[in-house]
C-alpha cells in the first residue's frame, strides 16, 4: 500500500520510526522503495552527487522536475518529496509555482529551507493540497550567509528560535519538519514539541525518521564524509542488503548511533 502523509503520522504516533534516503532515478527508486524505505527524497543535493557543483545553489526548477519523473517511473509506493530549489521559493506566488510544477512531475510533496519567514508559504501550499516538508537547522542553500556547513543550534537563541519557527510552521500546516546537523536534545526536544513527524539526519536517533543521501549511506561519494554518515555497504554484498540493514537499524534505533551524532 502506498505511503501517504497519514502513515507517517501513524508511525509517529505509535512511536516507531521510518526511513527516507535520496533517489534521482529510477533504479534507485525502484530499489530504495520495494525495500520498503517509506520515503524518497529527490534532493537537491543532485547538484553535489550528480551534476558535481560545490553546493546546491546551481540546481534549478527544470532539474528537479526531470529528475522527480524518474523517480516516480521507478517508485513502488514509497512517498515522493522533492526538493524545491534555491531561490526557487523566495515569494508565495513564486513558491506555488514552483510547487505545481513539481507535484505534475509526480512529487507528492514539497520540501522547503527556512523557518518563520515560510509561515504564510507554507499556510498557501498547505491550503491548495499541497503536502509540506520544512527543512530547519543547516539548511545547504543558505551555505554562504552560514558562512559554510556547519553544526546548527548550539546557542541557547538559536535553539529556542528553531523551536518556535518549527511549531509556527506545524499549525501553518506543515506535514513534516526535517532538522539538519542539530544537537540530538534540540532535535528531540523538536520532536517532542510538534505532532507531525520529524525526519533528521545529523540529529540524533530521538527523532521520528532519518534521511541520509543514497551516495553517502553507500560509500560512494568520495572527499570529506560528514560525522552523521554511515557507509551500509560496508559488511553487506550488496546495494539492496545495505538498504535493508539501513531499515533495521533506523527502526531499532541503532542509527544514527553515538559517533554519528552532535552533542
Ligand atoms: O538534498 C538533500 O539530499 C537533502 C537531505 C540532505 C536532507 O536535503
Ligand atoms: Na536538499
């Protein structure tokens, strides 16, 4: 059966935990969903992985569309949630725009990098069917007003802001919040103060999924590889074991473990 929005509310209601991971293709889709990852994330990290940019900034509308098509060709009932783009959003005129063109290309939600200043964004997406995803913490498309990637939340206003900017943006109606490189009390303290999901990734294992990039989790980015990166390759034969030893370990809550977190 299909994941919708209501199933991860579930999960959370029922305490467990679900899985995301990026795909930017069909074969991937096809593999991360029938392996029973509830979400796919078409990341504009592609402008890192597959185009080879420095940063996502490059990626554009078109890009996510094509590789939002892909996916969904491939997809066996995982949800789809695509990246909307750098400055891809920056007014809520421009930001339905967008949106539309992304859902006709078969997301079935959007994914949006901000707090507060996306309330009334998030509250017209929202209203015109439009599932939301807001992604706070480090956030990769403000790279060079944080000044690089760096852990997020670590002095006491800071973490109260994301706190407030997330259950602004949940009764905005937001159907997940996504926190990037948090500490993991920030990131469950989050989790605990909204009731739709949270999906981390550098956050700690309190949150109610994790997300990680597919090159990541198998070790196939080279260069620096982040703290909260695990290779599942790594004691498995193959792409699909390492998906499903992901599942199990995202489920047991044994990732992100303690050297994939920040305190
Ligand atoms: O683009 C992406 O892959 C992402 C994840 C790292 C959350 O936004
Ligand atoms: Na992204």
């Amino acid at each position: 059966m299909a994941v919708t929005v209501n199933t991860l509310k579930e999960i959370k209601q029922a305490g467990d935990k679900f899985t995301c991971l990026t795909s930017y293709d069909a074969t991937f889709a096809q593999l991360v969903s029938s392996a029973g990852v509830e979400v796919i994330l078409i990341g504009d990290s592609l402008g890192m992985v597959l185009q080879g940019n420095d940063s996502t900034l490059p990626v554009t509308v078109e890009d996510m569309a094509y590789h939002t098509q892909c996916v969904a060709n491939g997809n066996q009932g995982a949800l789809l949630m695509a990246d909307m783009p750098f400055m891809s959003y920056a007014t809520p005129e421009q930001a339905m725009e967008t949106a539309a063109v992304l859902m006709q290309s078969g997301a079935h939600m959007v994914k949006l990098e901000g707090g507060d200043w996306l309330v009334e964004t998030t509250r017209l997406l929202s209203e015109r069917g439009i599932p939301t995803c807001l992604h706070l913490g480090l956030t990769p498309q403000t790279v060079n007003k944080m000044g690089g990637y760096k852990v997020q939340g670590r002095q006491d206003q800071q973490a109260d802001k994301m706190v407030t900017d997330a259950v602004a943006l949940a009764e905005a109606g937001a159907d997940i919040i996504l926190l990037e490189c948090v500490p993991c009390d920030l990131a469950e303290k989050i989790t605990q103060a909204v009731d739709i999901p949270v999906i981390g990734i550098g956050a700690g294992n309190k949150t109610d999924g994790q997300v990680l990039v597919i090159h990541d989790m198998l070790g196939a980015t080279t260069g620096h590889r982040p703290k909260f990166v695990k290779n599942f390759l790594e004691g498995n034969n193959s792409i699909q074991a390492a998906i499903e030893n992901y599942i199990q370990d995202v489920k047991s809550g044994a990732f992100p473990s303690e050297e994939h977190t920040f305190k």
